[in-house]
C-alpha cells in the first residue's frame, strides 16, 4: 500500500460512463482518497446526459452535496468543427448501459449543480488550496484545457494530474478509435495537447496498462448483493459493456480503464513509468495519437523541445488493481 498519510483532494473530471461510473465508486469509497469536486464534459454521451448521471449516481453511491460539488462542463471540444458523435455503441443511449434510471431512482433529489462551469470550479479550488488538490480525468480534456486558458497560474498550484487516455503502443496496444487514438484523445486532440504541454506533473495512464486490468464475468458477478444497491447496479450496466468488448476483442469481461486512474491515485508503486515530453498528433490520420519523446533533453525533436517531461505507464500489477476495487465494497460494507 502508499504510504501517503493523508488523503488525496480529488477533482474528478469525467464523463459518466459505465467504467466511469466504477471508477467514481472506488474514489468515493477508497480512504486514500477525498472526493471534492465532480466535474462533467462530454464524450461517452452528451453533456447533459453525463451531468445527469453523475449527480444520479452521488445518490446512489450516498454523496454528501455539501462536501462533493457537481460542476457541467464543456459540451463539446474546443474547436466545435471538430466534434464527433458520443460513444453511446458502448455505453447506451443513456451511458449507463440502460440502467441510468436506477441512480435516478435511487435519491429522491439529484444532487445539486454548482452554478459555476466547470474550468471556472477547477480554477477556484486550485487557487484557494495552492498544492492541494490532485485532478483526475477521465474523459476528454477540454476542461482542464479551458481551465489553464482561463488561469494559466493554476499549472503550477495543483498537486497532480492524473488523466486516462492515450495509446503508446506498449506491447502492440494501439488506439481503440483508429489504429492510434485512444478515444478521450481523439475526442477533442487539442486540448489534451494543451494539458500535456503545460507546466505540471501529468501522469498519463493510457490503453497500454488499462486494456491489461481485465474485470471477468465472474469479478463482476461477485459484485450483486455488495454496497446496498451499488453491486448490483454495477452488475446490471457492464452487461451492456461486457457485450460491446466480448464484440470488438473477445474477451469475457470489461477493461477497468478509468477504474485504472483511480488505481493509480491510491497506488501508484504498482505502475511502471517512463518519463518524456508528450505531445498528441492533431492532423491527419494519426490525428489524437499520443507520443512520447524518448530522447535525452538536449536533443529533443523541435515539436517536443518546449514541452515539460510527462510520465506514461507502461506496466501495471494488474491484480492490485482489481484487488483494490474490492475493498472499496469492503470499505462500504465497514461504514
């Protein structure tokens, strides 16, 4: 286990999201971790659809409103030419793999909506607690990117960005949109070049260690009758998940990707990292391919040279991963 002594602040920026949604259950519940803030962006479904399921599952999952704010964010990337249709072949119409109305259901009231935007909450907590808080995200960047438009002072008062996305091509393992774009990257390419370039610790946890944390059918079936109404719900939404990857990769089971990025939150010694300038491809068609510089600073390529060392993970004790995510049902069993 991490020997840090005092809980993370988290900002989660996501877009809700069947493995969005686990994630958010290991982060609410893990004790190495305060949940502060939920920030919401486009890409797995619209914006309006995962603001809706991020404030249903604070209801499902028992979040205090008063010490978790909900923020919307960008409705689409930050050059609008540039949009693509959501991701609802993998998560359902409504994100959730047809079972959104379960968190609906599950709270008599939505979790409130701060009125600020997104990038404007981000600014706001960072500014008031300067090496404070850590950002993971999720889903595309754009408000991260907007955030450090908005305040770029913010780049060097947060503690860390941890962010799921990208492809680098550790042991074949390319994108899962093209051949080399990841899908958070792809959907909104210049904003993740933005967070990559700028001035602060990013650590990159890309397709190369996530598609190695497989959650069987038998991992996910475990999880009916854990948490109250949690399990099962889980169970339920990654039936439609389970479907879509058994169809494209023939495995029995999901990916824990962005449960992934949590994982590493609460344990980052069980990742491998390497550390270079990161930038991401923005035309053509290696457009949203992530790449890392691997050359020694003083001979870095023109298009890298200005850009700080980022670290990537390529390697992940997969079980501690998964083992993780149970003692957060274990975490929630204890309360």
């Amino acid at each position: 286990m991490s020997q840090q002594t005092s809980p993370l602040q988290v900002i989660f920026d996501t877009d809700p999201g069947i493995d969005d949604a686990m994630a958010l259950y290991l982060l609410a519940r893990h004790p190495a971790l305060r949940l502060r803030a939920i920030t919401t962006v486009f890409g797995n479904a619209s914006l309006a659809v995962t603001t809706r399921n991020a404030r249903a599952l604070c209801g499902l999952y028992g979040l205090d409103a008063a010490q978790v704010l909900v923020a919307a964010g960008a409705a689409g990337p930050l050059l609008p030419e540039a949009e693509r249709e959501h991701s609802t072949h993998v998560h359902g119409d409504d994100g959730l793999g047809g079972r959104a109305e379960v968190a609906v259901a599950a709270t008599t009231e939505l979790h409130p909506l701060d009125p600020r935007p997104a990038h404007q909450l981000i600014c706001d907590m960072v500014n008031a607690e300067p090496g404070q808080i850590t950002l993971i995200a999720v889903g595309p960047m754009t408000n991260l990117a907007l955030a450090l438009r908005h305040d770029p002072s913010i780049a060097v008062k947060v503690k860390q960005v941890i962010v799921m996305g990208g492809a680098f091509g550790i042991e074949g393992r390319g994108g899962n949109v093209t051949p080399v774009a990841e899908a958070n990257m792809i959907n909104d390419p210049e904003a993740a070049d933005i967070v990559f370039t700028a001035n602060w610790p990013v650590v990159i946890v890309g397709l190369d260690v996530t598609q190695a944390v497989v959650m069987s059918q038998d991992h996910l079936a475990a999880l009916q009758g854990r948490g109250g109404a949690v399990g099962d719900f889980l169970w339920q939404a990654t039936r439609h998940y389970q479907d879509f990857y058994h169809s494209v990769d023939g495995i029995t089971g999901i990916y824990a990707h962005d449960a992934s990025a949590i994982a590493y939150a609460i344990e980052p010694e069980s990742f491998t990292l390497r550390a270079g300038p990161v930038r991401v491809a923005l035309e053509g068609i290696a457009r949203g391919q992530t790449i890392q510089s691997l050359r020694a600073p003083g001979r870095q390529p023109e298009a890298w040279a200005q850009a700080p060392s980022q670290q990537v993970c390529v390697a992940v004790q997969s079980q501690r991963v998964l083992d993780l995510f149970d003692q957060a049902f274990d975490a929630a069993a204890n309360d």
